[in-house]
C-alpha cells in the first residue's frame, strides 16, 4: 500500500478565507473618488481651454457630443478586449448588453428630439411589436 503524506492532506483540509479590512477598504473608495473628482475637473478646465483658444474651429457642443462620447466607448470597448482575452466571456457579453442599452437609451430620446425639431409627429409611444423587437435586441 501506498503511504500518505500527513503534511500533504492537512494543506489540502485548510481553507483560508480572506480577511476584509472595512476601514482600508473604505479610506481607499474615498481616495479614488477624490482622484476621478480631480481628473474629471481637470477634463473640464483642459476642454473649456481648447475652446477659448480656438473658438471658431472647435465648440463645446463638438466636444461634448461627439469626441467624449467617441473616448469613453474605446475606453469600453478596449475593457471588453482584455477582458475576452483573459477568457471571462460572460463579462464581454455584459459589457456589450450594457453598451447596447446605453446606445438605445440615448438615440430613442435623441430622435424623439430632432423630429420635434423638424416638426414631424415622433412620441415614445410605441406599437407592440416595436416593443418586443427593442426588447429582444437590447437583452
């Protein structure tokens, strides 16, 4: 018969569960708050900067609706790359839903707006089958 290892089994019969440090955790939310407090003003001075200093090439309006927009979705999308390379697909497919949806949520409204501007009858009211399809496809 073959022996067993004593040391080899004990290793395995242990169970270690890690430990929460509440006030670490919570010191350490505050400080990356306080950082995305800092960047995102930073964003705002660095943004209102380039628009004073050329104010007949770049507007605000430019900016905001379409170059952040355009940055965070890469932001988005290179997240979802790393993630599937790591293999975590049910993270990617989360991350793509959650775009879909934010996508969705923005262009109803946005076209509802711009088809009032035009002065074409557009509500948020939609026909049953308009809703299923929305919601088939939005997850």
């Amino acid at each position: 018969m073959a022996s067993i290892d004593t040391a080899s089994v004990s290793s395995i019969e242990t169970i270690h569960y890690p430990r929460s440090n509440v006030p670490v955790a919570l010191s350490l939310l505050m400080a990356v708050t306080a950082l995305l407090y800092l960047t995102a003003e930073n964003l705002v001075d660095s943004l209102e900067a380039m628009t004073a200093a050329n104010p007949n090439t770049i507007s605000k309006e430019f900016l905001s609706l379409i170059i952040l927009p355009i940055l965070s979705n890469a932001a988005e999308h290179s997240t979802a790359v790393v993630v599937a390379y790591k293999g975590k697909f049910d993270l990617v497919v989360g991350v793509a839903v959650g775009s879909c949806i934010q996508i969705s949520l923005f262009v109803i409204p946005l076209l509802v707006l711009v088809a009032w501007g035009m002065g074409k009858p557009l509500s948020l009211l939609f026909d049953p089958m308009e809703t299923v399809v929305s919601t088939a496809t939005n997850g």
